[in-house]
C-alpha cells in the first residue's frame, strides 16, 4: 500500500503540524511496505522504523494530547488510552525484534498493525478531535508552537 495525495488528504485534522506528523508516518509506512517487497531488505530496515516510531509516538502523542487537555477535550482519556495502547503494542513489537533481530512475520505484523491504527485512528479519533476544536471556535489552524508557547505562559 502507498498512500497517495488523496488519502494523506482524507486524513487531515486541520491542524498544520499534526498533519504534517501524519504525512511523515504515512511516508515511513509506505517506505516499510517497499521494503517488505525487496529481497534482502530486512533487519536494518525494520531496525530504522522501530527507531523512528520510538521517537515519532513520543512526541506526536504528546503532541496531541497537550493540545486536548490544552483545550479540554473532553475524549482525551479515550485517546490517550489508544495512545497507550500503541505505545505497548510497540513494546512488544521491540523486544520481538530484540529477541529474533529479523523475521519477515514481524515485519509484515509490524506494516499490518501501522497502516490499521492509522486508518483506524486519525480516521476516527483524530477526527472526532478536530470536529470539537472546529466546532468550539478553536484556532486549530494557529501556528502550533504559538498554541504552545500560550499554553507554557499560562501556567
């Protein structure tokens, strides 16, 4: 699978840098998926995801769930369990691959569960999110750092 302009599109939330968050995802699944099809492509592949989805959960979620509670979102419970529930299945992803280092099962595991929790949950979740920022009058187009920048004066 590779997401095209249209799809990336049909996942917007309207807010600049979660979106561009999700063009970076959808870019690494579909880097992970070209090299699933490759021979010989493999541990250092899956190696460099894991790496990047360590780093990409850990900030795009706090991401998100600052601006929720930022704006009292009243679904951010619901979403940061989802969040947390990534977040572990990604553990144990890792120390799969710790413990076999490569094998085409886990890599295909590993694209299967990325492209459904994206679907799944930008489609869903991150859109019911937007909807209540949209709804509410919430400037969710503003330039995030400045978002955040009057949320850290604020307290």
């Amino acid at each position: 699978m590779q997401f095209n302009q249209e799809e990336i599109k049909q996942i917007s939330v309207g807010i600049t840098e979660i979106d561009q968050d999700h063009q970076e995802f959808t870019g690494k699944i579909t880097e992970l998926l070209a090299a699933c099809k490759k021979k010989g492509v493999g541990s250092q592949t899956l190696a460099e995801m894991l790496m990047f989805l360590k780093t990409y959960v850990r900030e795009h979620f706090m991401r998100e769930e600052q601006l929720m509670e930022l704006f009292d979102y009243p679904g951010l419970a619901v979403h940061a369990a989802q969040h947390a529930s990534l977040k572990k299945r990604l553990v144990e992803i890792y120390a799969e691959q710790k413990r076999v280092n490569f094998n085409s099962y886990l890599m295909v595991e590993l694209n299967t569960f990325l492209v459904d929790w994206l679907v799944h949950h930008v489609k869903t979740e991150d859109a019911r999110m937007s909807r209540f920022f949209l709804k509410h009058d919430i400037p969710a187009r503003q330039d995030f750092k400045k978002l955040f920048a009057h949320n850290s004066a604020a307290r």
